[in-house]
C-alpha cells in the first residue's frame, strides 16, 4: 500500500509545483500549473462532458437495474441463467468489450450501419457529431447493467418476505409493493450503489478512448481521459509534449472534482433520509 499507493500520491503532490516533462530536470515554477489550469478550456469543457456522461449512464443503468433484479429476484423460471447473461459483460476487458462495439457503429462499414442500408434507411454517424455522446453512454448502460443488478439483488434479498406477505393480504399490488416497500427498504443499499455509480461514471474514460478518443472535436472528451492525454500522450500525425507537472496538477484538481461530487451527494442523500 505505502508503495503501490502512498508514495505515487506524495510524487504527484509534489510535481504539481514544477515543470516536469518527463525527461530531464524538474524545474520550480509555484502555482503557475494551477494557474494554466484555471484558463485551461479544454479541461474544463471534458468536466462539462464529464457531468453529461456520468448523469446520462447514472439515470439510465440504475433504474433499469433496479427493475431487472426485482424481476430476476421473483420465482421466475430460468433466473439463474438470466442472471448470468445479463452479468457477464461485466467481466469483459473494457477494451474488447469497447473494440466490439466500434466494429457495430463504425460509421462507414460498421455492423449497424449495414442493418440499416440493406433495409433502404441512411447510415447514422453514431461515433461522430451529435451522436456520439449517446452512444457512449448506451455502451456504459450495456457494460455496467449486470453489476448494479447484482448489487440489487443482493439488497433485495436482505428484505424480510413477510413484509411482503403482509401487504399482499391488505391487498397491495406489484407496483404498490414497489413503490412503498422495495425502494424505500433498498434506502441504504440505494445510497451506496449511487454512490459507486457516481464516483464510476466520473472515473470512466477507457471506453471513450478506444471509441471516439475524445472525438469528433472533442464532444465525447471527458476529464479523466484529458488527464490520461497529458499524462501518457499518444501522437496523431502532430508533435504531443508528456506533462507531468500540469497532469499532476490536474489531476489533483479532478480529485477534489469528483470528491466534491460525491460529498454533495452524500449531503442530500443523509437530508432526505432525515425526511422520510
């Protein structure tokens, strides 16, 4: 932990205060990264896009996820087998799973594409212009749904069958035992599956990179896959400089992004538990 955790933090914190390019030495420069990353617009657009991706994958894999395992935790025949496919991609590499879906909405031979020409509809550029934020998060839903089902599951099981039995006798249908039962008893569950929703869709960048890498005009950039651009850049036809010094300095500042993120989220979680 002190090696693989500790030190690597305590080497960041400190070269947020240099101009550091990965070779050569290290020079001193104060807060000027800090001061660079406040007038940086490209950092702060792939935030905004942050902001849309992870709201986007949040409000829809969770709710969906939710409605699958209370289907999937009834007496349905063949359970455990649904639960196992729809759980399986959670296992896949990200890159394969991400790869696979590239070759299905590749723009110009991709899989899809070639569904819709043969019935006489046009192409779609679902990696390019306005799409492709979209589709990034209906691969996000696709790869994360069976993990938050598991975890509902999981929930769901912990909930005494009586209460159930009890409101099917004073005559409460599915929807009323949904609604009045399964959700609020889920509360602390919920909040922690939120939680780790939240701080996943704002860390999520691989997907993205093998997708569009932050593409077309940087739409689909999100933060932690600008921090991984400064940090280990790749070239595209066009001299790309390694920089350490802003990179940490950025990637401190998205800690306290996300950190904040989350804090607010607890705040009005514990508020309305308080209410109710």
């Amino acid at each position: 932990m002190a090696a693989l955790g500790i030190y690597p933090i305590l080497w960041a914190l400190r070269y947020m205060f240099y101009d550091y390019k990965g070779y050569g030495a290290a020079k001193f420069i104060g807060i000027q990264n800090f001061q660079r990353l406040l007038h940086d617009e490209q950092l702060w657009h792939a935030v905004t896009n942050t902001l849309i991706y992870g709201a986007g994958k949040v409000a829809i894999t969770l709710p969906i996820a939710l409605l699958l395992a209370v289907i999937l935790n009834s007496k349905l025949q063949g359970r455990n087998v649904l639960r196992g496919i729809y759980f399986m991609p959670t296992i896949l590499s990200t890159a394969v799973m991400s790869t696979v879906f590239y070759i299905i909405f590749n723009t110009y031979n991709g899989l899809l594409n070639q569904i819709l020409k043969s019935v006489g509809l046009p192409s779609v550029e679902w990696l390019g212009t306005e799409h492709a934020m979209f589709t990034t998060i209906l691969i996000a839903f696709w790869g994360g749904l069976g993990n938050y089902m598991l975890l509902f599951i999981a929930g769901l099981q912990g909930i005494p069958k009586d209460v159930y039995e009890s409101a099917s006798i004073d005559g409460a249908n599915s929807y009323h035992k949904l609604v009045y039962i399964t959700i609020p008893m889920l509360g602390p569950v919920l909040n922690i599956i939120m939680m780790i929703a939240i701080i996943s869709a704002l860390e999520s960048y691989e997907s993205i990179m093998v997708l569009t890498g932050g593409g077309p005009a940087g739409k689909t950039e999100v933060m932690y896959l600008y921090l991984f651009k400064l940090l280990f850049p790749v070239s595209t036809g066009e001299s790309m400089t390694q920089e350490i010094g802003y990179g940490s300095a950025v990637a401190f500042v998205l800690a306290l992004v996300v950190g904040a993120i989350t804090g607010l989220y607890l705040w009005v979680s514990r508020k309305i538990n308080n209410i109710y």
